[in-house]
C-alpha cells in the first residue's frame, strides 16, 4: 500500500468573516463567530462553504433552529433533496426528523454509508441538527473520501478507475428489509414501493474541488457492475473496510444545538447506536446533487 499523499488543495487563504478550527487531522472543523439561524450575508456563506470543500465536514455549536431556518440553510447550499424512503412528519417534508427511543434495537445511519446513492444523482450534502441530544453517547464518525483513495495502490487505483458499482436501497427500505420492526424512524415497506437502482464509479471526481474519491458505501453498494455478489464481496469488502481506517476519519459529540454539514459527495457517515436509554431528536435536510463522473 502506497504511503499516505499531501492533500491536493493548496494551503487555504484566511478567513475574515467566521473562525475554523480542524478537530481531526484527516478532516471535519468547527466554525464559530456566525448565527445560521439569521440570514447570512453572501461574503460570509461564501467563507463557510469555502470552509465545507475544504475540511469535507463542518460544525456548528450552540445554534437555534427552528424549521424555516433550518430549511433556509441548507437551501444556501443547494435545492433541497426529498428522501424517497424515511417517512417524515409535520408540515415540512424536506425535513425529515431522525429519532431514536430507548427500546430501538437499530437506528438510521448504523452502518457506514453515503446518504442515498441508490439515486442517480445523490445528495450532495446534509445539514443535520441536534433538537434534543442526550448527555452522552450518539456521537457521529466521518470518514475522507479523498485520502481512501489517495492511499490506494497505484495498481488499485488504475483497475477501479474502470469500474462502476450497483446501488440499490433495497436493503435500508421495502418490505423486504423489514427496519421498521427494530427503531423509531420508519421507511417505506408498503406494496407499491419499488426498488431504486443506479450504476456510479467506483471512483468519482468532485464537480467542485476536481479531487477524486472513493464512491461505495455498506448500506447501498450491492456488487461491482457485470459481477455477481459472490465475485464482488472479497474486492467491496476490502474497500468499504479500508475507507473507514481510524486515520480518514474524525469523530463529533453532540450537544443539544449543534449542527452538521458534510459533503455527500466525498465522505462516508455512521452514527454510533449507544444511546440505549435516552432519547435522541434530530433534524436533517439533505441538498440536491449531480450525476457521480
């Protein structure tokens, strides 16, 4: 295995408008100096999506949204992104509330994933917000798209570069997955749900920042494409092991009125499932993305 490569970014310029402190040496900062519950001047937004290419993930503490902030948000990123499969509840279906009762044996998000690449044109991103965060536990991981694949052998990188993968939901949703039985938060399994399948790289470019990522993820990546499951799992197995190797990823606390931005495009995510006996309450909106290159 190849030694681990400098980031292709260039050192990044100062910022005037809001303060970026790294918490991990592969990626994920906190930001402060800024209220995103208010309307943000463009200079400013300009800095903190600087901020979010750069660091892949961002955070926010001590923050009040309610859902029209919340909405307001994440619209600053992109069009909102409507989950074909969590059901959600109140007058605003862009948001879907992530909820977690002490007796939920799973959770959304236990396993490492990219958020909904069943599609043909992922989300982009996801702005999640801590409503009610217990005192400990529910902490969340992310995990550096880029320094997987950078840390790749040349070898590797040249086969994959030629491969595309199968992702289907047909394992978080239907009928057939049977979730709903196990948490809170329940997914389509009624009779005219329909399997959603879409074909991506193996490894992706970023439309923005031109770096290139690993793209497969345990919670939607079925096999290689022109594979059977059988010939793909030694080779899917070994990747979705690797991209989530302590030294790609960051870890993040919760508290009650933080918020999480991360770029769907070039990280992986999992929520730890040890809150057993607390409740957990949060908001997600999800942004409108591209067709993976």
């Amino acid at each position: 295995m190849s030694a681990m490569p400098s980031p292709v970014l260039s050192q990044p310029h100062a910022y005037d408008r809001i303060s970026v402190a790294p918490i991990a040496g592969a990626l994920g900062a906190e930001i402060s100096g800024v209220d995103i519950s208010r309307p943000i001047d463009d200079a400013t937004f300009s800095e903190i999506r600087r901020a979010w290419l750069e660091n892949l993930v961002i955070f926010f503490r001590g923050q009040t949204l309610d859902d029209d902030a919340l909405i307001a948000f994440g619209r600053r990123f992109a069009p909102l992104f409507r989950h074909p499969n969590l059901l959600t509840e109140g007058r605003y279906p862009d948001i879907v509330r992530i909820r977690r009762m002490p007796g939920d044996t799973q959770i959304v998000g236990e396993d490492w994933h990219a958020d909904t690449t069943c599609m043909a044109e992922p989300p982009c991103g996801a702005v999640l917000y801590g409503a009610e965060v217990p005192p400990y536990g529910g902490d969340t991981l992310f995990a550096n798209g880029y320094r997987a694949y950078e840390a790749l052998s040349e070898g590797m990188k040249a086969m994959l570069s030629r491969m595309t993968a199968v992702h289907s939901d047909i394992t978080v949703a239907g009928p057939q997955a049977a979730r709903n039985r196990h948490r809170t938060n329940k997914v389509r399994e009624d009779s005219q749900w329909r399997e959603t399948v879409s074909e991506h790289p193996v490894v992706r470019t970023h439309p923005e920042t031109g770096r290139k990522t690993l793209f497969v993820n345990k919670s939607y990546t079925q096999r290689f494409s022109g594979m059977t499951d059988e010939e793909s799992a030694p080779l899917l197995g070994f990747l979705l092991q690797h991209a989530a190797r302590p030294e790609f990823t960051c870890r993040f606390r919760w508290e009650t009125g933080s918020v999480a931005v991360w770029d769907n495009r070039c990280t992986l995510h999992i929520a730890a499932n040890d809150v057993w006996k607390f409740q957990r309450l949060m908001h997600r909106v999800q942004m409108c993305g591209d067709r993976p290159v």
